[in-house]
C-alpha cells in the first residue's frame, strides 16, 4: 500500500485539467469565482477521494479478485465458475463510480430513464459477458468471435431502438469499465489464466474488459425497447436543457453542501459495495480460507475504497460536473462555436494520458511484453486516438449528425483489423477502449459535451451523450494499427537476420 504514490498518480490524473478550466475559466470564458471555488474545492475532494479509492482497490479488490479467479479455476466446476464470475461482475458494476455519474446524468437529462433501472441492466450485461469471458479462456474460444457475434448483436439491435439510447448505450459500455471494474476484471482474468498455465495463457490475460464492455451497450438497447413499450412511444422523452447538476454553483455554501452530500453519498456507497464484500466473506468462510492477516488487508481495502468513494462523488457534484457543463456551455455560447473542436481535442489528450486504469494497463503490457511494447508509445497513441474523439464529438454537437455516422465506420475498421492484427494487439485494442473511458471522461467530458450540447441549441440527449462512446471506440482502431507496425517491424527484423 503506498497512499504516497497513488497520491502522484491521481495529482497526475486531475491536476491538467485543473489547469485547462482555470486557465479558460479566467480568460476566454469567465465563469465567475463562486463556480471556481467550488471547483477547486470538488478538485480536492476527488483528488483526495481517487487517492484513498485507488489504494482500496489495489489492496482488497484486485487482490480478492486475483485469489477468487484462482480458486474458481482450481476446483475445475464449470458452473460455480459461470456462476460466480456473472454475480461477482454484476455486484462489482453496481459500485462502479463512473457509472453512477453517468446514470445520474443521463436521468437528469432525459427525465424518463431512471438511474436505477439503468444501473441494474448495466450491471446483469456486465455479468453475463465477464462469465462468457471466463468461458472464453477455460473453453478457448476465439477471441474474434466473440467480438463479432457481440457486435452484430449490438448494431442490429441498436438500430431498431430511439437514438437517445443509442449513445447512452454505447457511453454505458465505456463508462462501466472504470476504476472499479477494470482492476478487478483484469485481477480476476489473470488468476484464470494464470492457473490455466498453457502456451496461450499469457496473451489470454488480455481481453476481459473488452468482452465485458459489450454486456452494457445491449443491456440498455432492450433496456430502450423496455422503457419505449411502457411509455407507448419513444417520443415522449422529454429533455430538460439545463441540468440539475449546475447548481452545485448556486449552493447556499460549502459547508451546507458538504453537510448535505457526505452523509448521503456515504449510504448510498456502503449499499454499492456490501453485496460485492459479502460475497468475498462467503469464498473466505467456505472455500478460500486466506490467512486471517492477508483477509484482515483485503477488508481494510474495502474500507478504504468505501471513505475514497464518498469524497469522489462529493467531489464531481460540487465541482466537477457543473463545472465542466458550465465552460461547455459558456465555450458553445460564443460566435465562433468551431473552439470547441480544437478545446475537446486538448481536453481528450490530456484526460486520457491521465486516467489512473490507463497506467496501469499500459505498464501491465509492458511488463508482459518484455518491454518490446513501449509504455509511451502506447500512451502516446491512445492520446491521439482520444483526441480525434472528442474533437469529432464536438463536430456533433455543433452540427448534429447522428452518431451512426461515426460509430458503424469506427467498428468496422476495428473489426476487419481482428482479421490481420496480431493476437495480443487487438485484445490491448479493446480493454484499451474501456479503460480509456475513465472518472474524468465520465465526470467532466461528459458534463462539458453537454454543456455544450445546450448552448448551440441542439438535443443533449442525442447529440451530447456518445462521447464516452467514442472515447471507447478510437482506440480500438488506433491500438491495432499499432500492432500491424510492431508485426511489420518485428518480421523485417527476421528477414533481415536470416540474411
């Protein structure tokens, strides 16, 4: 446990795009002092809560996770391990951050998809896919394949449903796999593997958190057809321009807010993360039976991740999420809207090479490379891939074409690539796609995209959501193209040494 260094990373990770909102919140677009004490206040909140959370989750939930998916390996019992990894995968989605804020967003914009509903679908599309994962590598199955089932099952679906929960369902795939998820997921397919121990085991250590990205895109597709037969129609959803979360700025005080948000973030966190702990406590009495000392950490982990979780959501309600809607919406306001595009590029790239989960993965890759796939290199890519993103997401906002134009072409380049991509590349391409779309996409991306969204006057709900959408989807793209220049050097390098 080293609070010191998880302290640096999240300085790392929140601390650019303090620069950025300051440095434009006091020049081209003055948001006003109250909105940026509030801000550098949120700021606080969640570099501190990100701090204790990422050093909760290193110590009790991937560890837990990493000594589950041993376990369920070794007792060789097909089903308690289907089982397992669909109900581990559906309680540890409930208490992912990222897609609390999301859900929150997306009912206080749309009025008529409650967060709740939303959270649960998300949450059983993310079971199923980490169990269908889980039988991905016991059963070898090709990795291809089931992307491509997974993805025509998407589109297909997605086709037939309304637009708004066209981008809310592919924001959901990006935003589930976040700080929570991913450490576990990963923890869990690496204890799989691990214990698998053949040839491929390795290269199939990778992968997991792409699969587990397509359970959330069709669990709010027919969470749309649900929700559209109830209302009778589609067309009832109403959209609320100005979202509830900007009046973090006109609060009545600090204190009164804080008073307010801790004591009811604390219930609702405790409530996210018990089911998750109950379940570890059940491997521990019956199966697991972890030295007391090495279990005594694991809770204490929980603990920590329980106190980080509240000061992160206290943090993104009084600064972040308003803050960001508010410099959306002030940068939308002006004559000249086309600042948006080259603003969003800079913010993409700088969030993305400070996401905490991108960190880890990339030195993951570059530890079980050997060193042959380059931490920058990958970091460097992903920043350009994510880029392009939200700089095409605020041509969207701007001129307000569908999000088809954008999504069908991404997926399809991603796909054909699978075809002549090496292995490993395309399952880096795909957990890099989820783990791109971390806390600060969901908080501030998203509540700038919006903001925006309302200032040139179009449809929040289907021109602002589908950011966190393409955030996750650039790199599957620029992640595989990687790989094809790797493969290309790596086979001239042979034919230069058989020479």
């Amino acid at each position: 446990m080293n609070l010191v260094h998880k302290f640096k990373e999240t300085c790392a990770a929140v601390l650019p795009i303090c620069a950025i909102v300051l440095l434009l919140g006091t020049t081209i677009v003055p948001l006003g002092k109250e909105l940026l004490s509030l801000f550098c206040v949120g700021s606080f909140f969640l570099i501190i809560g990100l701090t204790i959370f990422l050093t909760g989750a290193e110590l009790g939930i991937v560890t837990s996770g990493a000594y589950v998916g041993a376990h369920l390996t070794r007792s060789r019992k097909m089903p308690l391990i289907l089982i397992s990894g669909l109900v581990i995968g559906f309680l540890i989605t409930i208490a992912e951050p990222d897609l609390l804020v999301l859900g929150n967003q997306v009912e206080t914009v749309t009025k008529t998809i409650p967060a709740t509903s939303m959270i649960l679908a998300v949450a059983v599309g993310v079971g199923i896919f980490v169990a269908i994962g889980l039988a991905r590598v016991l059963f070898q199955i090709p990795y291809r394949l089931i992307l491509i089932a997974g993805y025509i099952a998407v589109f297909a679906l997605a086709s037939q449903v309304s637009p708004v929960f066209v981008a809310i369902s592919f924001d959901s795939g990006g935003a589930t796999t976040g700080p929570m998820t991913v450490p576990f997921i990963i923890a869990l397919g690496v204890g799989v593997s691990a214990v698998r121990g053949d040839k491929n085991a390795l290269e199939d250590s990778f992968g997991y958190t792409g699969i587990a990205s397509i359970g959330p895109i069709l669990a709010v597709v027919i969470l749309g057809f649900i929700l559209a037969g109830n209302a009778g129609a589609t067309g009832a959803l109403t959209i609320i321009a100005h979202s509830a979360n900007s009046a973090g700025a006109n609060s009545n005080g600090i204190i009164a807010q804080l008073s307010r948000d801790i004591p009811q973030n604390a219930r609702n966190v405790f409530v996210a993360l018990s089911p998750l702990y109950a379940i570890i406590l059940l491997f521990q009495v019956f199966f697991m039976r972890l030295p007391r000392e090495l279990f005594r950490r694991i809770s204490l982990g929980f603990l920590y991740a329980w106190i980080g979780l509240i000061l992160f959501f206290v943090g993104t309600e009084i600064g972040f999420v308003p803050t960001g809607k508010a410099l959306g919406e002030a940068l939308g306001a002006l004559n000249n809207k086309w600042i948006l595009i080259p603003v969003g590029c800079l913010l993409g790239a700088v969030v993305v090479c400070a996401e905490p989960d991108v960190w880890v993965l990339t030195e993951q890759v570059e530890e079980v490379s050997g060193g042959n796939i380059r931490k920058n290199v990958l970091l460097m890519t992903l920043a350009l891939g994510i880029a392009l993103a939200v700089g095409l997401s605020m041509c969207r906002v701007i001129f307000g074409f569908s999000i088809w134009y954008l999504l069908v072409p991404f997926y399809s380049i991603a796909i054909a690539l699978t075809f002549v991509t090496p292995r490993l590349f395309t399952a880096i391409a795909f957990d890099s796609g989820g783990v791109a779309s971390g806390p600060m996409a969901s908080t501030f991306l998203l509540s700038f995209t919006l903001g925006a969204s309302v200032a040139v006057g179009g449809n929040p709900a289907t021109d602002g959501f589908g950011v966190i959408a393409m955030i996750a989807s650039t790199p599957l793209v620029a992640i595989q193209l990687l790989g094809l220049l790797y493969h290309r050097r790596e086979t001239r390098a042979l034919k230069g040494g058989e020479k």
